[in-house]
C-alpha cells in the first residue's frame, strides 16, 4: 500500500508539470518551441497516469519519461537565453515586456522539466541486488553511443560557438544521449521503454528541424 501511494503521488506530480508546458506551448507558441516538446508534455501526461494507475510499469515508464522531461528542462533553459537573441535572429525589437514574459515562459519548461526528471530518475531508483558491481553497465555499447551522441552534439555546436555547444548539448546531447547512457544500466523493460523513447523522440525533432528549414527555404 505505501508503495500504491508514492506511485500515485509521483504519477500525479508528472502529470501537473506538464499542465503548465502545455499552457506555455499553447498560449505562447514561441519561434524556438520545437515540436519534440509537444512530445515531452504527452509523455509527462501519459507517463504520470501510467505510474498512477499501473505501479508494475512504473520503471519502464519512468525510463521514458526521463527522456521526455529532459527535452522540456533542456529547451526551457536553452530558451532563456535565446530571448535575448529573439530580436537580431527574427528584426524584430521585442519590448521589455516581451521579453519579461518570454523569459518567464522559458523559466516555467525548464523548472517543470527538471522537476519531472528528478521524480522520474527517483522511481527508477532502486537498491542494486549486485551491490557495488552494479556500478558496471548492463550494456556498454549503450553507454558508448550515449557518450558519443553528447560528445558529438558538443563539437557540432563548437564549429560556430561555444555557447551553440551548450545549446546542442541541452536540447539534444542530453535528452538522447544521457536516455542511452541510462539505458545501459537498466533492466530489459526499462532499457526498451528508454531506448524507444530516444528513437521517437528524435525522428520527431528530426522532422521539427527539417521542416524550419524547409520553411526557410520556401521564404527565400
């Protein structure tokens, strides 16, 4: 029973961290919001009433849903900044008050996924039967891309910026890679769920991306 109710409990705080992302994504649908975060706020939703309702499914569940609160916590942080390159990227000249409520929107995705991660990261938690030895992955091969999807996403954003390397490390280095670097430690369901998540996650920020620049292209 007591575990009943810590899954209820983290299951119903998921789900009100994605009431207000979906509000920012709805009311404020900023240039920067990808689409992918559109996916974050589903899977907090669909995540938090799974745990809820199903306490068995509660680690797969969580696996995926650390990838989902990652992508919201990384562009919410990465949006701050870019508030203050709104008006060079877009000719525009945002107000104060603009910009006061763009970083406010900004702040709300990046508190609301972090606090997401954190319970999600939380139920994944349990004490490892193998003691120490569970230090070592259950497959390394995970933790090796995991590695190289965020060491990539760093030297791809170094070619123009350092700060782009952050930038690409929060919205995508993290969220893909760190769900595979994860997944290496995890149980068979877990891994699965974690994995699927990455994959989904990224073809839906493939086709975001590509169609900004189809859009561009179409506009030149």
């Amino acid at each position: 029973m007591q575990r009943r109710v810590t899954t209820t409990v983290a299951g119903a705080v998921l789900v009100l961290c994605a009431v207000p992302a979906a509000a920012v994504l709805f009311l404020a649908p900023e240039p920067y919001w990808s689409s992918v975060l559109w996916l974050g706020v589903l899977g907090l939703i669909g995540g938090g009433l799974t745990v809820a309702l199903f306490p068995g499914l509660r680690r797969p569940t969580a696996a995926a849903v650390t990838v989902c609160a990652a992508h919201l916590a990384g562009h919410g942080t990465v949006g701050i900044r870019d508030v203050f390159n709104a008006a060079g990227a877009d000719a525009i000249t945002p107000t104060q008050t603009e910009m006061a409520d763009w970083v406010a929107q900004s702040a709300i995705l990046a508190l609301v996924g972090t606090v997401a991660t954190c319970v999600a990261l939380a139920l994944l938690w349990r004490e490892p039967r193998r003691g120490w030895q569970a230090w070592r992955p259950l497959r390394a091969r995970l933790l090796v891309g995991g590695l190289a999807v965020m060491a990539v996403s760093i030297g791809l954003g170094a070619l123009e910026a350092l700060t782009m390397a952050g930038e690409l490390l929060l919205k995508f280095g993290l969220p893909f890679g760190g769900g595979l670097v994860m997944a290496a430690w995890l149980g068979k369901r877990a891994r699965r769920a974690a994995t699927t998540a990455v994959g989904v996650s990224f073809l839906v920020a493939a086709a975001s991306v590509g169609g900004y620049i189809v859009r561009q292209l179409l506009e030149t």
